[in-house]
C-alpha cells in the first residue's frame, strides 16, 4: 500500500528525530554549529529552519544567488525565511566565480551540450567551495539539504549540493519534506512554488524530470519501499512500464553519487568493506 | 497482593561511550535508590552500547569491568539491576547479554537467542547467539529476560512461561523507523495473550549516525493492557508497580498454557525439521 503521507504526530515525531541528529554530530565533534546553503527552495528551507532549532544562533545560512539567473523571487523567499526564523545569514553572489570558469573555456566548445551542463554543475560546486570554507573558518559542519526523491534519482551534483557532513532529510521524499516544511511553519508560498535545481534560467525539476513530483514519489515508494518490480509497479500504478523503467534507470545509475569512493582491496583490512566503524565514534 | 516496583532506566548510551553509559548507568541507580524500587531495568548492550561497528570488538574488556564495577555497587544496594552488555566466554566468543546483578553477585545471565542480520542489523558479525532461556529465582519470583529481537519470536518467552516465569524483562535497542513504535507494542501483546504474564520492556534512547533509538519503554500487565509508557526518544526514569497476582487469578479460568499438547509441540519440531530439509 502506497502510504508516503505522513500523519500530525508523526511529522512531529520527525522533527524532533532531525533536530537530535543536527545536535548529536555537533555534540560529538564539539563543532561550534553548522553552515547550510540556503537558496529559498523548499528543502534548504526545510533544513535551515531545522537547523536553527538544533543550533539556535550557532547555524550560519549562506544564501549565494547568480544574479541573472537564480530567480528574485528565490533569493527573496531565503531572505524571507531568515527573517522569519530569525536565522544569521550571509548573503554571496557567485557570479564573479561563475565568470572565470568560463573565461577559461574556448566560445565555440561552450555551445556543447554536455559542457552546458559541466559547467551548471560547476555553480554548486563553487557553492560548495563557499560552504567548506566557512565550515573550516569558523568549525562548523556543512548540513546537506537533499532529500531521498533527489538522491534516489541522482538529482544532485556531486560534491557540489550534494557535499555535506550530515543529510538530516534524505529520509524523506520531496512530497513528504512538503508536508514536514508546512508543520514547521514555513510560507505557503514557499512550498507550494514550482522546485528548482537552479543551474539554468527558467529550469524547474518536473519538466527536467518528465513528472510531477507526486508521480515521482509513488513510483520510487513502489520500488523501494515495496520493492516491487518494474513490471509489478507498472500494474499497481496503472503506468507505462517504460516511465517507470525510466526512473528506475536513473536510480540504477546514479548508486556511485550515494557511496563513498570505491576502494580496490588489497588487504584484509580495506577501509571502505571490511573496516567498519561509527562516524560519531567514541 | 504480591507487586514488584520496577525502575525502568530508558538511558541514552552510545556504541563505545563506556564512560557516558557508564555516568548515565550510576545517575539512575541513584534515582533508583531514591525511589526504593525492587529492581532497575537498562536496555540492551547499556554498557558498550548498541549499534553498527567494530567497536564492539575493541572494548569489551571495559564493558566486562563496568559489569563487576556494578556487581561491587549492588553489595550495598537495595534494588536488584538488569543490564545489558557483552559477555565473553572461555574460547573468546562474544555474546549479546543481560545480566541479573544483586547484593554482590550475579544471579543470572541471559545471552541473546535470536541474533539479527537483516535491514542495518550486523549481529553475527559479532556475537554468538545463546542456545538457553532459562528462569531465575529472586527475591520477587521468578524472572525471565529477554533481549530485543528474542521477543519477535513466539519460542523464547513460551519457554519462559513453561519454566514458570511470573515476569519477563525485555531489553532492548530499538532502531527507529516508520511505525515501529507500533509493531513493538503488537509483538509484546502477543507474547503476553500468549502467555499470560506481564513484561516490562525497556529500549534505549538517544540518537548516533543518524540512527534514532525510540525509547518509549512499556509496561503491561499480564492481561495486556498497556500500564506505563515512557517519553519518546528522551532519557526517562520511570517508576511502575506491577501486579504479580494477575497471572495465577488469570490463568484459573484461561487454562490455554497449560493446554498446549505434546504432540503438537512434536509436530512443531516435524515440521521445522521439514522446512530445514
């Protein structure tokens, strides 16, 4: 049975586990708070105001437009969002970064496609860049905002939105950190706007992605959660088996950007199969 | 009326943070003292504590002296203690255990039967599983322990009911995920309808790599009924008193333990033995 939506006391429940999980890696490692790349997009949102809760003053929000691309209306929902929950923040546009990338790449080579979308991944990366140094700068942890629709279907960059030392939401789908952002107090407006990764003009996930985001949830809940087969799902869903496929494929290949590096065994001891112990290690 | 006060010691522990659980162990054996309880119940592993790494192999010669270390307290104690930790034996095997401690010895130890290795769970990587259930004799009665996933099963706490256990305590580390709360409560209802005695179970709080201990430590009567609830998710010191007189006044009339037939037992075991084949 498809049951992605999440009652009162359980969105309640959530919180309360995700704001712990904030506090206890902090605790642990005795850092002095968190650093959370803030866009004005439901889950930075969701994660930020999380993130006040654990950490109080001690989270830092780092909002880094590109002018002329990230949308207004984004950067002004972020500095909604700090205003609301009364959340230090820093405001960096990254354009200048941006530029130099591509100063650095011949005119006639951008027109590619695949270097169109080398060069949008590189815009989270320098977010990235600007997330670490002020983790380094101030010991704080980088908290990631992704969530497990996206890293199922691989729909993030790789050390870029993707870098971080703790995902407190990637246990939850895209519709489900909907719900948990609405329990938290977050405008309407907010979650009810169209998603987007961002990396060019007028780009939105669904259109990116072929579906709405509900459709989405109920085909990987089908896969994962019930762990039915293509087939078995194209039948409980009423769906084209290839939509599904196609989803599934991009589950299939994306394995690599929810792993760390492979390491080829040599030994007994190889530190990322036989080796195994806690992050928060005492 | 013949009751038993127990204290339920719902801790945080940590997976190698022997001080810690150690600190949060002596914290609620004073609170225990306080509220003059017969017994104090900790979860699952609360010495070394429960989780997924290799940890449990580096420090179980700490756990092993925090466990005499409680054996030594008891002496001038009134509260029996029920602790969860590692147990060693001769050839070095490693086992999942509780252990019953009081006025400076140890009454009992139970190694876990049913070991898990399915979803996060790692067990056998570890430990060896238990081959006994048996009943210990205390000052209250007889007593059966059980550790977490030994309760999952109908066969661990029948053998307890059919060695006379007028109680059972079920230590725990419960990983937190969608409805499990739930399935917990099922699961020890069961075991009580089957076997008409009441159970105390008391799981671990607090939270390590992301994975959330749940706490929310029960208690029921021998009929069922669902009689102390701790927090969720946070540390808890809960005192509940519990009828032992239940069980006998129950079974008078529902007479189905006493029922179960031989031969069907050695059906049972046919048919595992089929299914094994």
């Amino acid at each position: 049975m498809i049951n992605i939506k999440l009652k009162n006391d359980e969105l309640e429940l959530y919180r309360k586990i995700i704001v712990n999980s904030i506090r206890a890696r902090i605790d642990k490692i005795h850092a002095r708070g968190g650093v959370v790349a803030l866009s004005g997009g439901i889950d930075s949102s969701l994660v930020a105001v999380l993130a006040k809760e654990a950490l109080g003053e001690n989270v830092l929000a780092l909002i880094m437009p590109e002018e002329g691309v990230s949308p207004d209306s984004d950067t002004n929902h972020a500095i909604k969002i700090v205003k609301k929950f009364d959340i230090p923040h820093k405001i960096i546009p990254i354009n200048g970064a941006i530029d130099w990338f591509f100063d650095i790449f011949p005119e006639k080579e951008l027109s590619k496609r695949e270097v169109k979308l080398a060069l949008a991944n590189v815009k989270p990366k320098i977010r990235m860049i600007i997330n670490y140094l002020h983790a380094n700068l101030e010991n704080r942890i980088v908290i990631g905002t992704t969530n497990k629709t996206e890293l199922l279907l691989g729909y993030g960059t790789k050390y870029g939105d993707l870098a971080a030392d703790i995902y407190p939401i990637a246990d939850l789908y895209k519709t489900q950190v909907w719900q948990l952002a609405e329990h938290v107090g977050i405008p309407t407006e907010i979650v009810r706007k169209k998603p987007t990764a961002g990396l060019w003009k007028g780009q939105t996930d669904e259109e990116e992605l072929g579906h709405t985001y509900q459709e989405i949830d109920k085909i990987l809940y089908t896969l994962v959660e019930l762990e039915f087969s293509v087939k078995e799902a194209s039948e409980y869903l009423g769906m084209k088996e290839e939509a599904i496929e196609d989803i599934f494929r991009r589950v299939k290949m994306s394995e690599h950007k929810r792993k760390t590096p492979t390491i080829t065994r040599l030994s007994r001891m190889c530190l990322d199969k036989d080796w195994r112990y806690p992050v928060e290690r005492y | 009326m013949r009751k038993i006060s127990v204290g339920i010691g719902q801790i945080i522990t940590r997976l190698g943070d022997i001080q810690g659980n150690r600190e949060r162990i002596l914290k609620f054996i004073e609170e225990g003292k306080k509220k003059n309880v017969d017994v104090i119940v900790f979860p699952e592993l609360s010495t070394l504590g429960f989780g997924s790494g290799d940890i449990y192999l580096d420090k179980v010669n700490e756990n092993l002296q925090l466990v005499e270390e409680l054996v030594e307290i008891s002496n001038d104690l009134k509260p029996y203690l029920i602790v969860g930790f590692v147990d060693r034996d001769e050839r070095g095997f490693f086992y999942n255990a509780a252990a019953i401690i009081g006025k400076g010895k140890i009454l009992g130890v139970h190694r876990k039967v049913q070991l898990v290795n399915y979803r996060l769970f790692d067990e056998k990587r570890y430990f060896a599983p238990g081959s006994s259930v048996n009943v210990f004799d205390t000052p209250w009665g007889k007593t059966g322990i059980l550790i977490c996933e030994d309760v999952w099963f109908p066969e661990p706490a029948r053998i307890l009911a059919f060695r006379g256990a007028e109680i059972i305590f079920v230590l725990s580390a419960s990983p937190f995920d969608r409805g499990k709360p739930e399935v917990w409560e099922a699961f020890l209802k069961s075991r009580i309808y089957d076997n008409i005695l009441p159970m105390v179970m008391v799981n671990q709080a607090g939270i390590q790599d992301g994975v959330t201990y749940w706490g929310g430590s029960m208690v029921f009567d021998a009929a069922g009924n669902l009689t102390h609830k701790a927090e969720l998710l946070n540390q808890q010191f809960l005192v509940a008193e519990i009828n032992l007189d239940l069980s006998r006044v129950l079974r008078r009339r529902d007479i189905r333990l006493r029922e179960t037939r031989m031969e069907i037992l050695e059906e049972l075991l046919k048919a595992y033995r089929e299914m094994q084949k």
